[in-house]
C-alpha cells in the first residue's frame, strides 16, 4: 500500500465540513468518516482535529449539541448548519478551480511556454 | 434538534465560561476511550491501547492550549472585556470621568424626576378592577367650549336609575370634613360617594365592609368607610376603628369598615381619608333636590364587549330626557331652554379623571419636560466635545490596535460601550437625584388649603424611561467621537503627530457644530425662562383691586345650629363687633366670599330695564354679600357714589354697589348713580336694586383670571342667611399673631362655631403657585442651559487657538498687532455665536407656542424678552471666549513658531 498522504494546508476544515454533511457526528466519527471515505488515503493528526472543529464552530459553520453515542457515551455531536452548507459548496468551487490551474500550470510543456 | 433544545444550545452557548473547559476535557477524553475501544477489539490488551490512543492523539494540554485559542472570544466575553477597558479608562482621567458623571446625573435626574412627576399625575392606572374600561361622563353645555366634570345630584339619579350603557356607575365628590368640636378646624379629606362606588371600582375592604347600595337612599343616617392610609396613620390599624365613629362638621357617623391597601380614591394627587354616602350630605346641610347645584362627578364601567364610543352615541339619545327631567324650573326660559340641550360626553378615566392637579399641572408638566429635555442635550454636546478632545489624545492608541488587526467595528463598539458606561453610573446617580427632586417638588406645590400627595416610587415605567435616555445619552454623544477617531484620514494624518492638519481641522469643526446647536438650545431655554418670570412678576404686580398684605381671612361656621334669621344676623353682628373691638385690628368685616376664594360658581342673570348690552356678552353677574367695611377692609377703590352704611337695612331700599366692569357693561359712557339693575334669585327678592356706587374691579376666583362683572349687596338686606361667612381682619401687624384673640372673641359669641383661618397673603401666592413653579424652574434650568454652553464654548475657542497658535506667531512675527489677533479669535466665535442665535431664534418661535396658555400678561414672540435673552446670551458667550482670546494674544511669537 502508498504511504498515506499528508494533507494539504488548510483542507482539513473542507473535509470536516464535508464529513458533517452527510449525517451529524461527535468528533471521534468523524475522523474515522474521513478516514472511511478516503480508503484509508489520508494521514489526519489527531491533534489537529479539535482546534479546527472549535475554529469552524467559532466561525458558525458547525453546531454542536451533547447526546449519546452508539456505545452508550456522552458525545459531542457536529452538525452542517445552513451557512456551513453554503461555505461548502464554495470551498468545493474553489478546490476545483485551484486545482484546474495548478494542473494546467504542472502540465505545460517546454513547447507551450 | 427542535426549537427547545437549539434555543438551550444557544443560550448555553451565549453563557458559556467554566463549563466549556469541563466540556471540552469531556469530549477530549471521550474521544481517546473510543480509540482504545477500538484498539481493544482488535485485540490490542487494554493498558496497551490506552498508551497507543494517547500518543496518536498528542500532547492533551497542548491539544487543549490549540482547543482554547481557536475557539475564539464569544460576544458577552468580548462585551465584559470592553466594560473591563472601559472603567479602566474613566479611573484613568478621574477628573473628566467626575464632572461628566456629575453633569449626567443632574441631566438624567431631573429628566427622571419629570417623569415620574408625569407618571403619577397623568399616566399611572387607577388601582382598580379592568381600570381600562372605566368612563367619565362628562357633559356638554351650549354656554361653554370645554366640557363640564361635575353635575347636579339630581341628574345623577336620573342616570343611575335609567341609564343602561354601563354594567355599574357611581357618583363622588371630594368634600373637607371637619373632625373638630367648635373652635379651629381640624380638617379632614372626604369624599362623598354614592353606594356603588366601591363596587363598580371592584375595590375590596381591608376590613369591615365598604358602602353598599343600600347605604345610600334618601334619608339615611349615614355611614363611613375610611382610607386605607387613614386608617393607619388615625387609628394605627387597630381594629377597634371599625365600629367607632367619626365625628364630621358636627355629626356622628359610624365606622363601617376600611377600603383595599393601595387604593386612594378617584381624584388624582388628593387621597381620601373618610368616604360617606351621599345621602348623608342632608344631614350636612346640603339639599340634595338643587337642580342647579353642580358638584358631583360621575363614572361609568362600560359592559363587557361594549366600546366607548357605542355608549357615547347610547348616551347622547339618553341626554335629552335625563336632562329634561331635572330642568331648574326657577330659571328663564331662555336658560331653561339651554339646560335642555346639554349632552352627556363620555371619555376615559383608566387613570382617574380629569381635573385637580391634573388640569392645573398637566401642560406645565409637559414644558417642564421639554425644558429638562434640552437641558440634557446640551449637556451631551459638552460631553461630545470632550470625548472628542479625548479621543485626539487616544490616536496613538487606537492607531496601534487598528494596525493589528483590530477591525473598525470592534473599536468603534468598544468606545460606544465607555460611553454607555458613563452615562449608566450617571443615571443610577441621577435616580437618586430624581426621588429627592420629585419629593421637592411636590412639596412645592402643596399649599395650605390644597396638600398634594403622590405616591412616587420608582415604577417599571420611570425605571424604563431612565434606561432608554440612559442608553440614548450614551450613543448620542459616543458616536460621534468613536466614528471621528477610528477614519483612516483622520488616522493617518494623526499620525504626523501635528495637531494643524486635516485632522485637528475636522475635529475643530465638528466641535464648533456642536458649541452652535449649544447655543441655540440654551437660546430656546432662556427665551422661555423670560417669559415664565415675566409671567410670573405680572401677577406678583398686578392690581388685583384689593391690597392683600395683613388681612386676617376666618372662616366661620354654625353648622345646622338651626337659627333662624333674624338670630344669625344677630350673632354675626356680635361677632363682628367683638372683631373690631380687639386691639391690634385696623378694620374688620364680612363677607360671603373673600377675594381668591376659588370655588363656588354664584351667578345670577343680571339686566337692566330697557338696555340691551351687545351681542356676545353673557348678561351674568357675580355677586357677594357684604358688611358696610368690606371695602375699606380690602382697600378696593370706591369710583363713585358711595359705599353701604348703617341706613342701607332690611326696611330701606334695596340697594347695590356694582364694579367698574358691570358698569362700563351696562351704562357705557353715563353715570350709573341713581339708575336701577335687575340681578336675578331669589336671596335678592325680585325688585331692582337702586345703584349706589362703583368701585374698582377686583380679582374673585385668582388672580390669572380676567376680571369679572361682580355686584356687591348689603349683608342686612339680604333674606336668608347662610350658616357659613367669611370675617376679613386687616391687622396692624402680622396677621398670624391675632388668631389667638380672634378665636376666644368667637367663642365668647358661640362656642360651637367652628372656624378657619387663612390670610389673603397666602392665598394670593398660593394662587399663582403654577406660575411661581415655572419661573423658578425655568430660571434654573435656563442659566444651566448658559453655564454648560459657557462650558462648551470656552472649550472649543480654546481648542482653536492652540490650533492656530502657529499661524498667530508667525502674524505677530510678521508685525500684526494685539488688537486685530484678538478680532481674529473672536471673529470665530462670532460666527458660531451667530449660526446659534440665529437658529435658537428660529426653533423658539416654534416651541415657545407650545407655552402659549401658561403665559400672562404676554405673548410668546414677546420682542423684548426675546432682545434680553439674546443680550444675555451673547455677554456671557464674549465673556466665555475672552479668556482663550487673551491668552491667543499674549503668545509668544517665538515659542509659536517652534510649536508644533
């Protein structure tokens, strides 16, 4: 199996959002979504999970409520709010976008230049 | 999540503080025990995967440190951060922060004391049941524009035994009871009230019970119920109170029981202390069948589901037979025609009725609110200017905290919050300032014969109205200096460090639009405080036709001693001879009513055969019984002819001494000595009264009242005498000193009598109360008005001449003179002076419009009170910008140029 792939800067609240989007979860699942949903492609530090799930809740992105998990634990819950959704589906247009370019830029031939 | 839950998120969310960190170490820790969990069913032993979750996740603390700073600052902590930095900042300049919070807390305070004097007066809710669905009714009369409150007794029973618009009506009227035995009043407020009072109120007994409808049926014996207040301060709650009885102008009545705590009556500021029935007015001595005696009021509880303005129409209908029914049928035709045409009005009474200190009180209330208004105003520019000069010095500050990173928003709220701040420490000062104030106040225009009591404790509402100006003072002058102080011009030019730049330009405008709208407020202000003194010393000097100084006034009363005739006339003549016997007295006589008596409405038609006077005038006369000393008593000027004597008695003719007005009336342009008037009622018999001298107009009701056609008869030829009289002393000396004697030569005559006391002194300033008030007050707050913008202006021209001191150094270094620098200075304030007058003179031709019926003696666009208040204006503002102007003159020119 490749190496698990770091992730690029700045696109870990992208896949949190992205993560969330599909059904509420407490931290712990979505980090395990994440990984699921990549086949296991991508290296995600722990570390970083947390401060960037209380900066996108700070930025009104995600709500949080406390519930119970499936083994009977109190857990944190995260869900899209409606300015999360809109701010996804931007994030989404603009990964798109750079990476059009970044490709084109990567596969231009001396001849092109 | 529904709503439930997600507004319990929120609000959590919004108070979160040291539950967020138990919260967060649960939620930390919850996701490591799931990891191991994890680990465990693949196998790996337990301590073992605990080690392993904790070394994927990382350091936990510092995990937690990252938690923290990305999770930001909420709302509320960012809002108690800035009230942190902003007391910071007032403990800073403890001078600047003292005198703003002091001139806040007379501004906000005398707003409030306003306020709440307008709260109790004419907004608070009668204590009672549903008080929103309680009527006056009033009627409507051909002969006057206003409506009439009060109504005859007779009407009353024909409207509470045919009316059926309300669910319950009921009748009073406020009445002085005499708790004494004879000798000097003790005196007692009453009302009498009709059965269903209490019951239509829905006002329960504190103890006992209260009047019932069968209380009140013609010849009763009559009961009492007390106030709750009363009952308290007279008999100390004690319960032996409910079967005693009370003694009124004479007769015994029993205690029945005590109405509701909190509930003093119908009649706003004038609490009652005893209620009885009307019936037992009879046993007082009042006819209860006079159809032209108005004296009660009435109101009604409209029926569930009914408007007012279907019983208005219910009622009109029902005028023309209710009225027609109790037709005063010793009346002309002409008035009898008159009677019938009044026509009930209707108009709501939730917060009592409209009368009393209401009437007297309510517009001069409402200026006095738009005095201490301005007031404020003026006081908030002088603070806007100083903040302003604060903020100047601030630039470095705020400089730095906009280059990292601070947005304009959070800087512009942060010093909106500093000024909130103040304003809110100057307005819990301020209600402080205001109970003592209101409490002051009303203790001003209590008066001997009129006690005003109001209960001002701080309601919701007042509590309300000192919040909003709180906060509205706040951003009034907040705003201003936050957005100056946070433009990026105005920044960068800051920047310089040179205080002659655009930025220090634009603050010298904004500051001189300030000092203008100062003066022209402050302007307003003293045009009016001139015209309320000036109002206030016409009546002080008028004429009054009578001299008011050392006159002793005594009430006296026989109450139902049952004399006839011929023996009441002959105890008043013993009375009166006992008066004029007793040292120390100039001259003495009797009236039926004294000058300022204010009250009864005694009327009578008045004509003369074959004269008919011009259209428009009523052909009424005021008229009064006299002793022949009346007029030399009250120093009123004969014209012509001659006064009553010893010969004017029952057996010569009929005679009559008529004022100035009834003659200029009735026989303009001729002598009137000699010629005969016919004046209508049946005390003066129904043969003309031979006229035999003018005498000077002279004030009756009070003294803002035009003057009145009045008509004066000799006490000997009237025919029945009335048990009540009034005895006028002029003393030598203070009349206050003579009561003593005054009351032994009374008794000495008739023991039972009982008497009161006033002087005509008191009387007459009493009433020109409303008159005195606003003076003083507007006075007052008038030269509040100048010293703040006296302030103000100083500020500012000092202001520009530190901004010019440059530019004046190097004038004087180029050979300009002392003289024309000081006309550079005050050519500046000139021009702020002038936009100031200017628009003060255009705003008190608006407002002062507003004061037009408080006025006496003058109108509001008055020329020269206008003129002095212009004068003062501009004398105290030159004398303001000369300090700033001298110092602009003594500058050195050397040191200027250096000066940046």
């Amino acid at each position: 199996m490749d190496k698990q792939l770091e992730l690029l800067q700045g696109t870990l609240d992208m896949l949190i959002l992205k993560a969330v989007s599909l059904s509420p979860l407490h931290g712990y699942g979505i980090l395990l979504r994440i990984q699921q949903i990549s086949k296991d492609r991508l290296e995600i530090q722990q570390g970083s999970l947390y401060p960037a799930l209380y900066r996108l809740e700070h930025q009104g992105w995600i709500a949080s409520e406390w519930g119970e998990s499936e083994n009977n634990r109190r857990a944190k819950y995260y869900r899209l709010t409606a300015a999360g959704r809109r701010r996804l589906k931007t994030e989404l247009h603009n990964w798109k976008r750079m990476s059009d370019v970044i490709a084109g830029i990567l596969r231009t031939t001396p001849e092109e230049v | 999540m529904n709503l439930w839950s997600r507004i319990r998120s929120w609000s959590r969310a919004l108070l979160r503080r040291s539950r967020t960190e138990t919260d967060m170490d649960a939620e930390l820790r919850s996701h490591l025990e799931s990891r191991a969990e994890d680990l465990i069913r693949i196998g790996v032993p337990r301590a073992e995967a605990l080690r392993r979750a904790r070394l994927e996740f990382g350091g936990l603390e510092r995990v937690k440190e990252e938690c923290r700073k990305s999770r930001g600052v909420t709302f509320v902590e960012s809002l108690l951060q800035d009230l942190r930095f902003g007391l910071r900042m007032l403990r800073k300049s403890p001078g600047f922060t003292t005198v703003a919070v002091l001139t806040l807390a007379l501004g906000i305070g005398a707003n409030t004391a306003i306020f709440s004097l307008i709260d109790a007066v004419m907004l608070r809710m009668l204590p009672v049941q549903n008080p929103e669905r309680l009527v006056q009714i009033r009627f409507k009369s051909l002969l006057s524009q206003d409506p009439m409150s009060s109504l005859t007794n007779p009407i009353w029973e024909q409207v509470r035994d045919h009316q059926d618009v309300f669910s319950g009506v009921f009748a009073w009227s406020p009445r002085t009871f005499d708790l004494a035995d004879g000798g000097e009043e003790n005196d007692i407020n009453g009302i009498y009230a009709s059965g269903d009072y209490f019951t239509v109120l829905g006002v329960r007994p504190a103890a006992g019970r209260l009047l019932t409808t069968s209380d009140d049926v013609r010849g009763c014996s009559g009961v009492a119920v007390l106030g709750y207040g009363s009952w308290q301060s007279r008999y100390a709650g004690a319960q032996s109170a409910i079967g005693s009885s009370i003694r009124l102008n004479g007769h015994y009545f029993p205690i029945v029981g005590v109405s509701q705590r909190g509930f003093s009556g119908t009649d706003v500021g004038r609490p009652f202390d005893v209620a009885i029935p009307i019936c037992a007015a009879a046993i007082l001595g009042r006819s209860l069948d006079m159809r032209d005696a108005w004296w009660l009021s009435m109101i009604g509880r409209l029926k569930p589901g009914a408007n007012i303005s279907q019983a208005q129409a219910r009622m009109k209908v029902l005028s023309a037979p209710l009225f027609g029914a109790v037709v005063p049928q010793d009346w002309s035709a002409k008035s009898q025609d008159i009677f019938r045409k009044n026509t009930f009005l209707l108009n709501p009474a939730s917060t009592g009725v409209f009368g009393g200190i209401r009437q007297q009180y309510g517009q001069p209330l409402k200026i006095l609110m738009l005095v201490v208004g301005l007031v404020l105003l003026i006081a908030c520019a002088n603070i806007a200017s100083l903040l302003l000069a604060r903020s100047a010095a601030r630039k470095k500050e705020i400089v730095l905290r906009l280059s990292l990173g601070a947005s304009r928003a959070r800087l512009i709220r942060q010093v909106l919050t500093e000024s909130i701040l103040l304003s809110a420490i100057g307005a819990i000062l301020g209600v402080f300032f205001a109970r003592w104030g209101s409490a002051l106040l009303v203790r001003f225009v209590s008066t001997n014969q009129g006690q005003v009591f109001l209960n001002l404790k701080t309601d919701a509402r007042v509590l309300a109205f000192t919040i909003a100006i709180a906060v509205l003072c706040g951003v009034l002058f907040g705003v201003l200096p936050a957005l100056r102080s946070t433009r990026f011009e105005a920044i960068s030019a800051m920047k310089e460090g040179s205080a002659q730049t655009a930025g220090g330009r634009a603050h010298s405008a904004s500051a001189r639009w300030i000092v203008a709208a100062q003066v022209a407020l402050s302007l307003i202000l003293l045009i009016g405080a001139g015209l309320f003194i000036r109002t206030f010393t016409n009546l002080m000097t008028l004429n009054a036709g009578f001299d008011p100084n050392n006159v002793l006034l005594t009430e006296m009363n026989v109450h139902s001693a049952g004399l006839s005739d011929p023996a009441l006339a002959s105890l008043y003549g013993q009375m009166l001879a006992k008066l004029q016997a007793l040292p120390g007295v100039v001259s003495a006589s009797q009236c039926l009513l004294y000058p300022l008596s204010s009250g009864d409405e005694w009327n009578f038609e008045v004509s003369v055969p074959g004269y008919k006077p011009p259209n428009g005038v009523e052909p009424l006369v005021y008229l009064n019984w006299v002793t022949p000393g009346y007029f030399s008593t009250m120093r009123t000027p004969l014209l012509e002819g001659r006064v009553f004597a010893a010969r004017d008695s029952a057996n010569s003719t009929p005679v009559v001494v008529i004022n100035q007005l009834l003659a200029n009336t009735y026989f303009p342009g001729q002598n009137p000595i000699g010629k005969h008037i016919q004046i209508g009622g049946p005390e003066i018999g129904d043969k003309p009264l031979e006229i035999i001298g003018v005498v000077q107009n002279a004030k009756r009701d009070s003294l803002d009242q035009d003057f009145l056609s009045a008509a004066y008869v000799p006490l000997a030829q009237i025919h029945s005498l009335r048990e009540d009289t009034t005895f006028e002393i002029r003393t030598a000396t203070t009349p206050g000193a003579l009561i003593p004697a005054v009351r032994d030569a009374m008794a000495s005559v008739n023991k039972s009598a009982s008497l009161g006391f006033s002087t005509l002194k008191q009387l007459a300033d009493d009433s020109v109360l409303q008159e005195h008030l606003m003076a003083v007050l507007s006075g007052f707050f008038g030269g509040l008005a100048l010293l703040l913008t006296a302030i103000g202006l100083y500020g500012v021209m000092a202001y520009v001449v530190t901004l010019r001191t440059h530019e004046i150094g190097i004038r004087m270094a180029l050979g300009a003179q002392k003289g024309s620098i000081l006309r550079l200075v005050m050519r500046e304030a000139a021009i702020v002076l002038a936009a100031g007058v200017a628009a003060g003179l255009l705003g008190s031709m608006w407002i002062t419009r507003l004061a037009r019926q408080l006025l006496f003696g003058l109108t509001p666009d008055d020329p020269s009170t206008l003129a002095f208040a212009v004068a003062a204006l501009v004398a105290v503002a030159l004398a303001a910008t000369y300090i700033p102007a001298r110092r602009a003159m003594r500058v050195d020119p050397m040191v200027a140029l250096r000066y940046e």
